[in-house]
C-alpha cells in the first residue's frame, strides 16, 4: 500500500492535483499526525465537497477495520490537505453513524460509485469525516 500511496502522491502532484488515476479531480493529500506514533503522514483520498467542506470516507475498500488515517483524525483533529494546487490547514470531525454520516455517505458514493459497494464487504459502519479550512 506504501508503494502505491507514493506512485498516487506522485502523480498528484506532477498533474497539479487533477486527472489522477482513475479519481480524476476527485483526490485530494490528506496529512495526519500518528495517534500511536506522532508520525506525519500523508495519504490520497477520494473526497466531495458539501458546501465549503471537503468529505472523505473512511472505507478501506470495505476493510473490516478503519484505516490508520482515521484513528489519526479522532485523537489528532488538526491535520492538512492539498487539493489541487492549493495546500492548506483544516479542522476534521469524524462522523461515525446517524443520519448526517448517511447523506454525507451517499453523497460521497454518488461522487464515487466504488463506494456504494464498501458497505456490503464489511459489518462495520463506514465513517465519515468533514473536513473544514481553518484560516
């Protein structure tokens, strides 16, 4: 997974952020502080915007478990995200169930159709995370 975030990371930024892979304009560089290790990380992501807000979802292809990255935001809320060409600082709030997660979910597989099929692999209840700017 390393060696496919980095080729990802590499192509996002060579293109400015936009026709990347399969995701298209579609991806944006998420930047987290380990919550075990206090590791700066960077992954790609899928995301959509719901007004100013940037959406992503914490699938994991339908893992039985949430992605590293997740955790990361739970205990770390502070984290950086670049989107295209722009890079700048954000707030996350991690939405785990209820009836806002849902919408933000099935918007998040309108923008994205691989992800109506995540919650059929897994018994787990996919979150999601908003992302907003912090200026």
């Amino acid at each position: 997974m390393a060696d496919w975030n980095k080729s990802t990371i590499d192509e996002f930024h060579a293109r400015g952020g936009k026709g990347v892979g399969p995701f298209g304009d579609k991806l944006l560089l998420l930047t987290t502080r380990g919550a075990k290790t206090g590791q700066v990380r960077t992954t790609p992501l899928v995301y959509h915007r719901d007004g100013d807000r940037y959406v992503i979802a914490a699938s994991k292809g339908g893992a039985p478990s949430h992605p590293g990255w997740y955790h990361n935001l739970v205990k770390h809320r502070d984290a950086e995200i670049e989107v295209g060409t722009e890079k700048f600082k954000v707030r996350a709030t991690p939405i785990p169930k209820g009836p806002e997660r849902d919408r933000l979910y099935e918007a998040h597989g309108d923008n994205f159709a691989a992800f109506r099929d995540y919650p059929k692999r897994t018994k787990r209840v996919i979150p999601v995370v908003v992302l907003e700017h912090v200026p």
